[in-house]
C-alpha cells in the first residue's frame, strides 16, 4: 500500500499470516498499534516517507514481537539526535532500521531479491558448471573416446584386410601363371575372403 495517501490503518483487514508490509509515501502519523492488533506476525515493515515525527509513536511497534526489519527512511523522526541507538533500543527485537543493522552493516536483499539471487546463481553454475558435471561429462567423453578407438581399430583392420585382399588378387594371377598347386590354394583362400566386394569387379574385367 505504498503511495496511495493513506492516513489512517484504522480499517486494516485482519492479515495474520502476513510477513511483508509497504506503507510508504503516505501520510500516516499514528496508530500504529492496529498493526500489532491486526498483522502480529510481521517481520519487515516498511514506514519511510510518512509522518512520523516522534519516538511514542514508534513505541507502539513494541508488541510485534516478529519484527526483523523497520524502514523510517525520509520520515521526521530520522532527525532527532541520537535517533539510530534510540530506535534499536526501544524496539530490541528489530536486527534492522532502514536497511542496516547496529554496526551499520547492510541488510540482505527481501526474500523476493533473495529468490531472483538464487536464479541468478542457478544460471551461474550452468554456465560455469560445477565439478560434479565436468567429471561426468569426462567420462562419457572417455567413454566415447574408447568407442572411437575401437571403431578406428575395426576400420584398420578392414583397410589391413583389404589390403591382403589386393594382395591375394595379384597373388592369384601369379599363382594361376606358375600353376604352383599350394599358391593356388592360398588364392583360393584368398577369393573366399573377398568373395562378395570382388564378384561385380571380376564381371567387369570379363
């Protein structure tokens, strides 16, 4: 309910459940102990740009005992001497006053920046992928690594095989010219071995 001129939360619906409250730009300068009546679970509170001028009307925060972090930024009361010490000694339960603690350390982002940050970080590790994923990636890259070895050792093989094919094929020529019985054998061998890749050539050389 930020910026909607609002005076008074006097007609506040009942909002138990209710963590996160925006109250800011409006004209508000008291009673604020409905919200204690009326949203008694409220952990952030965010009161900046009202007219809130002293620290009685603040005292009225005491009883929302959940309260984490209140935010008077831009209100007339941040002009009092002493106006920080005052606040975190009256409402001891708050960590926060407008967006930092005691020792002036930043507060975190709400929970919805928290969320984004989160996504963010997912992306992050997607791009740069964690270890976990390098080491699985590397083993399947080793593994098909492996695979190509193989396959690169069956395509040797063939090449090899062809070769003594080719081999075989000018053999026979010699063997069948020098009418050597055992020679012939061998090329015999040799044409079985070939049989199928060599018939079409053989009908083309007929």
């Amino acid at each position: 309910m930020a910026n909607v001129e609002l005076t008074s939360l006097a007609k506040l619906p009942t909002l138990s459940k209710l963590r996160k409250l925006e109250l800011s730009d409006n004209v508000i300068s008291g009673g604020l102990e409905v919200l204690a009546e009326r949203c008694p679970n409220l952990t952030y509170l965010n009161l900046s740009g009202n007219k809130i001028k002293d620290l009685g009307t603040v005292e009225a925060l005491q009883n929302l005992k959940n309260l984490k972090s209140l935010d008077l930024f831009n209100c007339e009361i941040t002009n009092l001497e002493d106006y920080r010490d005052s606040i975190f000694e009256l409402l001891q339960q708050i960590t926060y006053l407008d967006g930092f603690d005691q020792e002036d350390n930043e507060a975190p982002d709400s929970e919805d920046d928290d969320d984004e940050g989160d996504e963010d970080d997912d992306d992050d590790e997607n791009e740069a992928g964690p270890p976990g994923e390098y080491e699985e990636e590397d083993d399947e890259d080793d593994g098909a690594s492996d695979l190509g070895e193989g396959e690169e050792e069956e395509e040797v093989g063939l090449s090899y095989l062809m070769k003594e094919e080719i081999q075989d094929e000018e053999d026979d020529d010699d063997y069948v010219e020098g009418g050597d019985e055992e020679e012939e054998a061998e090329g015999v061998r040799g044409e079985k071995r070939k049989r199928e890749p060599e018939d079409e050539g053989e009908e083309e050389e007929d």
